[in-house]
C-alpha cells in the first residue's frame, strides 16, 4: 500500500495523480502534502483557494486522520499507527512482490541496450547502458509491463572485411579459438595499424563477400560473432542481466529497401553530393544521411528500419534506447525522419541518453592501447571485496560468493548512483567503502537486520495499535515509500531514484538500530521493532534486485 496513491485516489480528480503527492520536509504541517499551485491555471483559482476547496470536501478515515490547508498547501496527517500497520501488514505479506503493480498491464516496452559491437572490445564504455538498460527492464517489468531487452549488436560494417583478411594473413584457428574475442580484436587492431591501400580493398571485397552470402566469409563472420556474444553473455550472467533479441544492425540488411521506397514515395529523400539524405533544416539539425554515394547504408537507416520492425512486431507502448548522449543528434534526426514520414508513433520513441564513466587514472578512452575492459573493472571489484570483507570478518563462510555479490553490486551501483546524464569517475575505493553512499553499506545493513532476525527465534508477531516512536516512524515512512519511487524511476528512467532510495532506507534503519533495543526489547516494543526489521530487509532487498544486485545473508 503506497499512500501517495491512496491520497490521489482519495482526492479523486483527474488533474492530481499520486506523483503530486509529496512529502513535505518539516513533518509538523503534515506527513504528505498536495501544492496547489500547478492546478491554479487549470482550475482557474487560487492555490488558497483550491486548498481549501479540497479541504472541506475531504472525508478524513483511519489512516488519514487530518487535513487541514495552508498557504496553498494540503496537508494531511497520517493516523500514526493505523498507517503503520497497514504498511507494515502489506510488506510482510508480499515480500519480494512489495513494491510491485500492474500499471502496465497489456503495455509493452522494448529496451535496446547494452548493443556490443562484434569483435570489438566490451569495455568500460559499455558499464552504464548495460546497467541502465538492465535495471529499467527490471523496474518495468515489476510494474507490470510486458518488457523486451533488445541487444542491438554492432554486426554490420566493412570492419568485419577488415577482420576476415587479417585473420586469413595473420590468424590461426586454434589461437583465436584460445583468445576469443581478445585475440580477434587483436587481429584487427593489428589490422588497422599496418594496412596499406591495397590491403584496405581487399578488406571492402571480404566484406562485400559477407554481404553477398558467401560461404567462407558468413562462415568467418559467423565464427566471429560466436566468440563475442560467448564472452560477453558470461559477463550478463554475473552482471544479472538479460536480453530477449539479439536482432542486430544486420538483421536488418533485408529490411531497409522498403523503407528506402517509402521515403521516396512520401518525396523526403533528396540527392546531395550524390547521396540520398532526408533534409533536417527546418528543424535546425544537418541532414540524415539515408544512403551513401557508393549506395551503401548507414547507422541511421538501420536504425529506422530496426524502429518499423519493432514497431510492426510488438506493437510497443514504448521503446527505449539506451544510449551516451553522445549520440543525442543521430536519435534526434531518426526520430524526425520517422515524424515526417506520418508515423505517430515516433512519439513512443525515447532515447534514454547518459553520460561518460572515466576511471580515477583517467583511463577510459578506446583509443590505442587505453581500452579497460570491463571484465577487468569486475576482476579488480570482486578482489578489493574478497580482501575487505576477509578484514572485517575472517570467520566468514563463503567468501568467495560473497566477494562476487558484493564487488557486482559495487560495479553496477557505482554506475548507477548518480543522475543518469552526469558524467561519472568510477572509483574503487569509493564504490567499495561501507560508510558511503554505496551497494556495500546498504547490503552490509541488510545482513545486520538478518542477523538480528536470525537470533530472534522467530516468535513475533505484528501488534496492533502500535504507535512508533519518531525514529521508528522515520523508518516506516521510507519503507511505505518504495512503491511510489519505483514508480518515479520508471517515469523518469532513471533507475539511480531506487538507489537513492536504498541508502536513505539504510541510513533510517541504523539510526533504528543503534538507537532502539531490538532482541532485548520487550512485549509490543519488540513484536514490533522486529516486524519492523524484516519490513525493512525487505524492502531494501526489493530495491537492490531491482538494480540486479544481491543481497547475502551474512557479510
Ligand atoms: N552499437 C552502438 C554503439 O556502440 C550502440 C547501438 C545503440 N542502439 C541503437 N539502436 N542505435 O555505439
């Protein structure tokens, strides 16, 4: 139960949704509040006014047991105990669904991230839409939605030409075979240091044999793509990440041609130095360049094929695309080409756009020799933790697996803490502190409370009229909130509002631990403090699985 949502529902009016509903930083006026500011121009009234109206028609029950109007603002006053119970009751009953809802219903939505490139290095680069895209799947389909992860793999291009003739040179089957993709991605680093022109049209006549279907070279390519997507699916796997299609750029060399037609017809495409483009100008963006002079196709015109395709397949609600904002131009003007074209979907279209990851040393770059490797970040992360958690707890059992979900959920909540398009420094000994604002101190709180719980003999039982004291409320009221942010994260696609919200939770938590006797408490105090605990276990182990991160039972 979310009372943002019971207070929307209360109010009843179609102009406030629970996402109005907020929580108010001095909690003297009122446990939630409505502004009314943003309904005076709809409604055509003054925000006091508007207040007041909603006031006195305002039927107060046992959860909701004031409401009074100030300034523009609606307050209300939660029934202390009344709402404990209920959140507490609801949590305990639902556990890993608390949180969880059908608002998405019969809608689905595609998520294309991730999208590695063939025999190319799966590097640091690729940490945020690969954790991005995975926790939005995640929320998505918590809340309901039918969800589609998409890998839209960088398959097509003359690289692969380039690939197939240092490998005929300089290649052997039995070493790629040892090295897989550091090996092919050697061969054609090797390739575009040393090639001469010669070499570079020997390369365009590979490709062009892949193109053409020609047994050796799709062989090869094949071979190729093979060894990439084994690499990295194991790095999903221990990343907890999932894909249902791995349509890539090249699935759709067949399916452009229509498109191609269909711009003509509707008079959009345009001769420029020979190529065919779409002109932007009227929308102040450079042309998008549909097909080249020599009559090859571009990313973008994969792009609007891969757009028509998904949307004739699935029929989606939305579709996402995680993606740097590096590349905000290119979504930009195929989202356009997509408007101009009549189809009014392109609205449905989103690119969910993020900043750079850099490492501490400045390292980032995929230039010559400066490529880190994300499975190295993940190496060097499960290490430092292995070696911290041995420090703080000699005695443990299973470190080993324990390392593992504590340096993955370090990686994948280093990149996700921040606001999405911020460019971030990922740092080691930050993401593994347990003191800061990390996956580590909200997994290390969540092994105090099942110890806590362990030692209880599980002998209690949720009091009724029970009313929390000011530290303890503190905690339910976070608690009840995680609905309502899951919620927000999915509107904003912006999973770092849940990771917000483990640490605040965590944070509530241990003030209630180390300020309230749990174990040694008696009758009420302790039936309750206990249900309140595993509430809370619940909750932020809810929150971190939905970044795809685990929780041990002891650290
Ligand atoms: N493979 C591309 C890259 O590494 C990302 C593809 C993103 N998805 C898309 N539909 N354009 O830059």
């Amino acid at each position: 139960m979310d009372y943002r949502v019971y207070i929307a529902n209360k109010l009843s009016s179609e102009h406030v949704t629970s996402g109005d509903i907020a929580l108010p930083p001095n909690t003297e006026m009122g446990d939630y509040a409505l502004p009314c500011f943003k309904l005076a121009k709809i409604l055509r009234k003054s925000p006091v006014q508007i207040a007041e109206d909603f006031k006195n028609s305002f039927e107060t029950d046992d959860v909701i047991s004031e409401v009074s109007a100030v300034n523009g603002y609606l307050n209300f006053k939660i029934n202390k105990s009344g709402f404990t119970q209920s959140v507490l009751k609801t949590v305990l009953k639902e556990v890993d669904r608390y949180g969880s809802a059908d608002d998405g219903a019969g809608k689905t939505v595609l998520i294309d991230y991730s999208s590695v490139n063939i025999a190319k290095p799966f590097h640091i680069g690729h940490l945020s839409t690969t954790v991005i895209g995975s926790a939005l799947y995640k929320i998505f389909k918590f809340l309901g939605y039918n969800v589609v992860g998409i890998n839209h793999l960088g398959d097509y291009g003359t690289q692969f030409g380039k690939l197939i003739s240092a490998y005929k040179r300089w290649g052997n089957r039995e070493e790629v075979e040892k090295g897989g993709i550091h090996a092919v991605n050697e061969l054609y680093v090797r390739f575009n240091e040393e090639a001469d022109d010669d070499m570079q049209a020997e390369a365009r006549e590979y490709f062009c044999h892949i193109e053409n279907g020609e047994k050796e070279a799709c062989e090869l390519f094949e071979w190729f793509k093979s060894l990439t997507l084994a690499y990295v699916n194991k790095i999903y796997d221990r990343l907890n990440v999932h894909f249902d299609s791995y349509a890539g750029e090249r699935f759709y060399t067949d399916k452009m041609q229509p498109v191609i037609d269909e711009l003509k017809e509707k008079n959009l495409l345009k001769q420029s130095e020979g190529a065919q483009i779409v002109d932007l100008e009227d929308y102040g963006m450079p042309p998008c360049l549909i097909l080249r002079s020599d009559g090859a196709s571009l990313y973008a015109t994969r792009d609007l094929a891969a757009a028509m395709y998904r949307k004739n397949t699935y029929d989606f609600y939305k579709c996402l695309y995680v993606v740097a904002y590096q590349q905000n131009l290119h979504f930009k003007q195929f989202f356009k080409v997509l408007e101009l074209m009549g189809k009014p979907w392109a609205k449905d279209l989103v690119h969910v756009a993020y900043g750079m990851v850099s490492l501490e040393d400045g390292a980032m770059s995929t230039r010559k020799g400066k490529v880190v490797w994300l499975e190295d970040v993940i190496k060097r992360c499960v290490e430092k933790a292995y070696t911290i958690i041995s420090e703080k707890n000699a005695e443990l059992e299973n470190k080993e697996q324990i390392a593992e979900t504590v340096g993955i959920g370090a990686v994948i909540f280093g990149a996700l803490y921040n606001n999405k398009i911020k460019d971030i420094t990922f740092s080691y000994d930050k993401v593994l502190s347990f003191e800061g604002e990390t996956s580590v101190y909200v997994q290390y709180t969540c092994a105090r409370a099942n110890s806590v719980l362990s030692k209880s003999g599980d002998n209690y039982v949720l009091p009724e009229n029970f009313i929390p004291d000011a530290t303890e409320y503190e905690v339910v009221k976070a608690i009840a909130s995680f609905g309502q942010t899951v919620r927000d994260a999915a509107e904003k696609y912006e999973p770092s509002l849940i990771a917000r919200y483990a640490v605040d939770l965590a944070q509530k938590f241990n003030k209630f631990y180390i300020e309230c006797k749990i174990l040694t408490a008696e009758g009420a105090a302790r039936d309750f403090r206990l249900c309140l605990t595993k509430a809370a276990h619940i909750a932020l182990k809810n929150s971190l699985s939905l970044l795809g991160i685990g929780v041990p039972e002891k650290m």
